[in-house]
C-alpha cells in the first residue's frame, strides 16, 4: 500500500489519480488551494477508500513558498512517511496579457516553475534521506519548444523539465526516482476555452492511467498519450527559419 502525497489535488488530472490509487489501496496526502474543491473531493473519495487506508488533507496557496516545507512533514506524519509525491498543480497563462505585462509574466512563471522547484528541491531531500521514494511531476510538451502562442507557459515548462533531469542525475544512486511526466492536450477546466477537436486530445482519465504507469515504471521522462514523444521529436528539429515561419 503505498503513501501518496497530490499536491495540486483538484486539478483534473490529479484528481483523477487520487481515485485511481484510492481504488488500488494507497494512503492520500492531498494539497490544494481552493478549500471547498478540495472538500468536494475528499468527500467523494471517503466514500471509496477502504478502512485501512487514511485519507488526509490541507489547503493552501502553492506559491506561498514558506509554507512547502510544513505541508510535506505534514504529509509524512499524517501517512505516516512518504512513497510518491505528485506535483500536478499550475495555471494556464493568458500568452496576450503576458506579453503585454511583465508582472503578469513573472506571476505566471512563480506558479508554474519556481513553486515547483522549491518543492521538489525539498522533497529530494526528504527522500534522498530516506533512501526510496518517487518525485512524479506534470510538466508539459510546452517546455520542448518555445512557440509563439504560449511561450511563457512553455518557458516554466522547460524549466521544469530541465531541472527535474538535474534533480534526476543528482539522486540516480540513491534509490530515488524522479519521472517527468509531459501530456500533450488535455480536456480539463484548464483548457476550457480551447477547442477540442481531433485525436490529439486525451481525458484526464487517460492521463492519470498513465501517470500511474510511470509511477510504478522504469523510464524517466513520460510522453501521454505516448504519440506525443514522437510528434515532438518532428517539431525539435524543425529548423529555426522554416519554425519562425509557423503558427504555432
């Protein structure tokens, strides 16, 4: 039975998890900003989880940065010590109102790289001192190229995705993993201005399956849908004269 910590938990796609590892047996720890989302689901998931396992929660605003440290040891001791942290929370910038405000631009990138990295940053060393333990991020095919419609999401991607393979590196021989998990489009509230059409698009149930996989898997950096690893390896190697000629 594994001890899971979701922070980011209302999030479609993390929801979406917390029932599937409820289903499998594991212990939750969830975090989350919006208190009534967050009792919506726990309440949902009381109702599934079975009587050995424990289900806990705390709100809180992921880029109050001070607070990272508390909600972890808060997480070890409610599940009583830690297998799996998930980090599945961020925002979806408005590409216009950031090109136009520099402060919006700085917002966007403390929600979806820096508070990410602090976390990270503490969670490997809480699991690097335990010896085992999974760090599972949601980064993003965003952060494999800057493209003109969203790259300031793409940028904290990027860096995320970067700093997670240093993190990798770091703590290859000390029993810890660190998977970088990168969805392509994904029908959530996220995306609900967006139009949805074509095979491109998976549902956050999807994703979640192969999370889980990923998880329990062997390979570091995780493409979902998988078609995605190879839609992305064409658009890298577009060469930057004929790229700076496309609406992406």
């Amino acid at each position: 039975m594994a001890r899971i910590a979701i922070f980011g938990a209302t999030s479609a796609i993390a929801t979406s998890c917390a029932r599937l590892w409820l289903s499998e047996g594991s212990s939750l720890f969830l975090v989350a900003r919006n208190p009534d989302k967050l009792q919506v689901l726990v309440d949902d998931l009381c109702v599934r989880k079975g009587p050995a396992q424990v289900l806990a929660q705390a709100c809180a605003d992921l880029n109050d940065f001070e607070r990272h440290e508390d909600l972890l040891a808060e997480a070890r001791r409610a599940l009583g010590g830690l297998d799996v942290l998930l980090v599945a929370h961020g925002s979806l910038p408005d590409q216009r109102a950031c090109e136009r405000s520099v402060n919006a631009t700085l917002d966007e990138l403390r929600t979806n790289a820096l508070s990410i990295i602090s976390l990270v940053t503490l969670a490997a060393n809480l699991f690097q001192t335990a010896g085992h333990g999974t760090i599972a991020v949601i980064s993003s095919v965003a952060g494999d190229r800057g493209r003109q419609s969203n790259y300031v999401y793409g940028t904290a991607k990027g860096a995320v995705s970067l700093f997670l393979e240093g993190v990798r590196n770091r703590l290859s021989r000390s029993g810890v993993r660190v998977v970088t998990i990168k969805p392509g489009f994904v029908d959530t509230p996220m995306t609900a201005h967006l139009e949805k059409k074509g095979p491109l698009w998976a549902q956050p149930q999807t994703i979640a399956r192969g999370i889980a996989r990923a998880v329990n898997g062997r390979r570091d950096v995780v493409y979902l849908p998988g078609f995605w690893r190879w839609i992305m390896v064409i658009i890298r190697h577009i060469p930057e004269p004929i790229f700076k000629r496309m609406s992406l």
